[in-house]
C-alpha cells in the first residue's frame, strides 16, 4: 500500500485536484460561488465538468451519477455513461456543465408523502458544489439535493443545506453586535461516531429475520452475555481487524477521515468514529460510512448489522452526534474563552441551546425516531426517550448565579455580571463525562446521543440548525435594539434560565427517580416513534420550519405521512416475517422434538420396564403446552396483521394498530418460541441461535 498521506482522498474531485487541474480563474470563481452561495455561470460549469471527466476517467470511471439521499434513508444513484454516438458509429466521452449542475431522475417510486400523484413522474438532482465528487465502483458520484418539479424537497439534504444557512445568518447577526467584524459566516460541524454489529455471513444467510428485517425476531439469552464488561475496548479479533483494516483504508481513500475504532460493549459490537466536518459533508460522509461498512464486511465473509437492536438483551447501536459552531475565521463559538467579552459571547450561544432545546425537545426527540430505536431508547445503554442538557456543576454554577444575581459558589463575594467579571477558568474537561444524558456539554460542542444508527444525521442537524437560529434570532432582536448592552446580555441570560432551566438534568437519566422528576418539570417521554411523528405536525414545530424555510407546511405534512407510513411497513414486514419462521420453521422443530419425546415414552413403556419417565413426561407436557400457546399467539398474529393492513387509508390509525396490535402480538409469539429455544434439543433448532451470532465471529 502507498503511503497513507498519497491514499487519502485519492478518489475525490477535492480542492487540492481543483487547484491542480482547473484554470486558476476558473478555481477562484468556484471557490467563490461555494463560500457565497451562489449558482454557478454555465460557462464556469463547462471547465468544471471537462476536468472532473478527465480526472474521472483516469480513475476508471466509465459513468457518472447525481448521488441523493430520498426520504429511504439511503443513497441513491442513477448511472449514465459518459459515451456520446457519432455519426461514424463511434462514441466520443462526454460530460457537460449541464450534466453536472442538474440531473432528472424519476420521483414517483420514491418515497413523497402525497406531495405529487404517481404519474407526475419528474423530479431533478441539483448539484451541491460545496460536497465533493468522488469516484465509487468506478461511477463519478456528484453529490446532489433532490427537488420534486414544484421545488418542494423530497430529500434529507434540502432541508439540511437550508439549516445551515438560516443558523449561519442568526449567528452573524449575534456576533455583530459583539463588535465582530472579520467573520464572514458561521459554520455548523458535526463528527457523528458509529456503532454497529459485526457477524458470520453464513450464520447470518440461515436466519430469515436478519435477512429481511436487520434484527433477530426470535432468540433466546445464551448463557453469557455482555455482563463481564470484557468486550468493551477489548483486544480485536483477527477478523474483525482485517474488516477494520481495509475499511480504513476505502474511507480514507473517498477522503473521509475515518479516525477511532474500537470494541463497543455488546459481544461483537463495534464503533468507528471520524474527525469533525462541516456538517452536509459530515453527513454525507456517515452515508457513505454505512454503504462501506455493508460492502467491506462482505468481502470478509462478515455482514455488517445497522440496527438499533438487533439482539434482544445486550445493547443496542446508536450514533452520537457531536454539533459544533464555529466562524469561517476560526472562532468556536461553544468554547467558554478567557475574556469578559468572549465568556459573554459563549454564554449567549449556550443558552440559546439550552432554550431551543427546551422549547423544542419535541423536535429532536422525532429526530431519533425509528422502528429500532423503541427497543432501545430507555435501556441502561442509552438515554431515555426525555430530552435533557446536561452542563456539568461548574456551568450550571455560573448560569444559576446569573439568574439569581449571587456571587459564584467558588467564594467570590460579587453577584455574577457579564462584561465586567472574568468567568473562572473553564478547561475542555471541566467535568466528568455522563453517559446517561441525551445532550451533553462536552468542553466546546454538544453531543446529541438519541439518534439511531441506522439513519441519516441529517435529521438531528437540520433540526438543531433551526430551532437554535429560531432562539439566536430573538436574542439578536433584543441586542440590536438596546442601548445598554452588557445589561440586555444579562438579563436575556436570567430570562433563559428562569423559563428553560427544567431542561438542564447532570444526575442519572436511567434512574426511576428521574423519570418521576421529569414528569413534575414538565418535560416529555414519547416512548415510541408514533407518538413522536405526531408531533411534528403541532403548530409551533411547523411554524418554527416555515419562518425560516427550511420545511414549508406542505413538506412537514408530506414526511409525516412518509414516517408514518415507513414505521407501518417496518412492522408488517417484522409481523409477516415473524409469521414464516414460526410456522414454517420453529414449530415444525418443536413439534418434531415433542413426537419423539413421546414416541420415547411409548417406547420405554411398552418394555414393561419398571423405568421412571417423569423427566421425558414432564418435557413433553412444558413443550407441548408452550406449542399450544405459539399457536393461539401465531393465530392472533395474523388477525392483528390483517386488521393493520385493512387500515391503510388512514397513516395514523394503521400506524397506531401496528404499535398496540401486531408489535404486541409479535411479542407474545417470541416469548413462547424463546421458551421453547431453552427447552428443545439445540440439535433440532432450525437455525443459529444468540451463542452462535454474538461469538462465532
């Protein structure tokens, strides 16, 4: 392998092969339509396009595609060569700057939410010049936003792009009134760590439920488990390191700074995390991250499982999300600084956190809904479904001084006022870390643990984006308008504290005692993704994603019925899944093993034989009632199945049945079929059980 430094980002169109291969008028005009915003001269296009064909074709690229990431929650790709016939019967290589700006796929088979009826087919990919292009499976992938023929988003990238600007111009305007004057703009950042489960492919191609539905409908606990904490951080095995080895090396390639790896808690559980970027490129990154970690699994006989839950009774897989905010100029404008004017300045982007998240933990709270995270928000391995900040005691200290007017508890005798008072020293690590909170201070950025590892992070980003842009614009109206500022700064700080404090929790969030305070603050616990997705459409969360366009009315609309008709599917297709393994595959087993164990009594009585055959009677009657019982629930199953889908008329209502009805009958089928697992002969078990995923790696 060449060196490290000559394989990183070798297969990207990045701004080092910009610099090199187009006209230096061509690069400065590029460079100033990305840091702009503005739509780039068809003429600029042409020269773009000419060397990116170039530069592609030298890396064996024979197509290219406008890369989007639809309401799936996947990539998509649409591949055209770059041949163009001759009159000769030949073909030249072509690609042009219209190609490049804008593409047309097909927007009917992808997921709308009754925005447009199927026949109204058009759609268009326009290109996101500030995302890099870069070669994969010898395709020139153009990242690109996906637009139906009205202009309303059908992507996750649309609304993610909008965020950044809307934050970008509320953060400016708080800026200048602090007298800055040499940032152009503010930039959001996120390094988004991965979790995931690695296991045999061949063990994996004998479970039905794994193949169709990414997590185990059935299985029973082995014996061991994740309880001796000695997977955590634990030395790799030589297959895992191989799949970890040469995964580097393909994301480092597409210039994606793939940096930590390690053991995660649960038996063969695994976390990458990369180095911060801005956040559409973050996010772009994580979906590639994904689409890599599937491919380079397989080529290790491995399969690479995304879900939040795949195994019941270990942990599950999340994605933290690290949000920062920084100027084009340098400045980290969540880092608390050494000055009065910079600890003020720190302090009014802290709490305009603190009063968006407060006001919309809703909001966010959707965003890390998925089918799989209600198996696993609430578990002792990740936050409850309530949202809450945690700060640590020195922060919290400063802040409850500001509001109440008192000295710091560190022994200063003068109340706490900003501009005039130096804050105390405030290290990256002032305070120990807690694992339990959904939305932690860490040192100078936030980090955002409830999303599910299976999604996009475009979700949580262009969410926080906006509901903190919603709080820093009324915070600009006010410091605009006042004639005594370092006063109107300490006041904003003690409103935001007495209205939005109930927010703010540095105890134990597993804690019962916690959900019980919870509940006397006010604060929500949306357990499962229905109840979540119904808030979406409450008049304050559109309001907030209309008054800045990032969503109109009529786009939240459509992806509420998207997400409701998404969690319906997931389940019919768990249900129906659920259906065949047991019928088709665990009572066929336990039936058999009952036969037999009867066949033995028969046998050893028809000897005449004084012979004792309590333990195969007693077998025979637990197995033989539990397989009564599989079949009442199996029958229950497929009532509930039915009656959820007679319902599709109506997104909430068959949403609703799949929650209370089939997921519940679902449950009552695996509790029985797991009984049966622990008592059958493991000879007679159709196919690998917990043992054999989790540490047969």
């Amino acid at each position: 392998m060449s060196k490290l430094t000559d394989v990183f980002g070798e297969n990207v169109f990045n701004e080092a092969t910009m610099r090199e291969r187009l006209p230096n008028e061509t690069y400065k005009a590029l460079k100033e339509s990305l840091f702009n915003g503005t739509c780039l001269d068809i003429s600029i296009a042409e020269i773009v396009a000419g060397a990116m064909k170039d530069w592609a074709l030298e890396k064996g690229a024979t197509h290219f595609a406008h890369w989007f990431q639809p309401m799936t929650g996947i990539t998509a790709e649409k591949h055209d060569s770059f041949i163009s016939p001759t009159d000769d019967g030949k073909v030249i290589l072509e690609f042009s700057g219209k190609e490049l700006i804008k593409g047309e796929p097909d927007a009917s088979s992808f997921p709308n939410g009754g925005l447009r009826a199927t026949f109204e087919a058009r759609g268009y990919t326009a290109w996101d010049c500030t995302s890099p292009a870069f070669v994969k499976d010898e395709i020139l992938c153009i990242p690109t936003a996906f637009c139906s023929y009205n202009g309303e988003a059908l992507d996750k990238k649309t609304p993610l792009l909008r965020s950044m600007e809307v934050i970008s111009q509320q953060s400016m305007r708080v800026l200048k009134t602090f007298g800055n004057t040499s940032s152009s703009k503010v930039i959001t950042a996120v390094g988004p760590e991965q979790e995931y489960f690695l296991i045999d492919k061949k063990l994996h191609d004998k479970r039905l439920d794994l193949m169709l539905t990414g997590r185990t409908l059935f299985g029973a606990m082995p014996p061991k488990g994740q309880e001796l904490d000695d997977h955590y951080f634990g030395s790799l095995k030589e297959r895992v390191s191989s799949f970890m080895k040469e995964l580097n090396i393909e994301l480092w390639k597409l210039g994606i700074s793939a940096k930590t790896q390690h053991n995660e808690v649960a038996p063969a559980q695994h976390e990458l995390a990369p180095i911060y970027s801005t956040t559409n490129i973050a996010t772009d990154h994580n979906q590639l991250i994904m689409e890599m970690m599937k491919k380079v699994a397989l080529r290790h006989d491995l399969v690479c499982l995304l879900h939040e839950k795949p195994f019941k009774g270990v942990n599950g897989s999340g994605k933290h999300n690290n949000w920062s905010l920084g100027t084009d100029d340098g400045i980290n404008l969540l880092n608390p600084g050494k000055t009065p004017h910079e600890n003020a300045q720190f302090l009014i982007f802290l709490v305009a956190t603190i009063q968006a998240v407060d006001e919309y933990s809703e909001l966010l709270r959707l965003t890390a809904a998925v089918p799989g995270n209600d198996h696993r928000l609430g578990a002792n391995e990740a936050p409850p479904a309530i949202i809450s900040i945690f700060l640590g005691e020195q922060l919290t200290n400063i802040l409850t001084a500001i509001e109440n007017d008192q000295p710091l508890k560190s022994g200063n005798k003068k109340p706490m006022t900003i501009g005039v008072t130096v804050l105390p020293p405030l290290p990256k690590d002032s305070t120990d870390r807690n694992r339990t909170s959904p939305f932690a201070f860490t040192g100078n950025k936030f980090e955002f643990r409830m999303p599910p590892s299976s999604g996009s992070i475009a979700g949580p980003n262009f969410i926080l984006n906006t509901v903190v842009a919603d709080t820093l614009s009324k915070i600009a109206d006010k410091l605009e308008k006042t004639d005594d500022f370092d006063n109107e700064i300490q006041l904003i700080i003690k409103d935001i504290m007495k209205n939005h404090k109930k927010i703010i929790f540095d105890g134990n969030n597993y804690s019962d005692e916690w959900v019980e305070e919870a509940n006397k603050r006010g604060l929500s616990n949306i357990k499962n993704m229905v109840d979540s997705v119904k808030t979406f459409i409450d008049d304050k969360n559109v309001n907030v994603l209309e008054k800045f366009g990032v969503l109109s009315p009529k786009e939240v609309h459509a992806r509420y019925e998207i997400l409701l008709e998404s969690y319906s599917k997931t389940i019919n297709i768990e249900g129906l899944t659920a259906l065949s393994m047991a019928k088709t595959e665990i009572l066929p087993a336990t039936i058999k093993f009952a036969t037999t164990l009867a066949q033995s009594i028969t046998t050893i009585k028809s000897t005449g034989m004084s012979v004792d055959t309590y333990a195969q009677e007693t077998l025979l009657t637990k197995v033989s009632t539990l397989n009564g019982q599989l079949c009442k629930a199996i029958t229950l199953l497929e009532d509930n199945i039915v009656i959820a889908q007679n319902s599709e008329d109506d997104y909430l209502k068959q949403a609703e049945l799949n929650r209370d009805e089939v997921f519940t009958a679902m449950d009552k089928v695996r509790s029985y079929a797991d009984q049966l697992e622990s008592l059958c002969d493991s000879k007679v078990w159709p196919f690998p059980t917990y043992t054999d995923l989790l540490f047969r790696v």
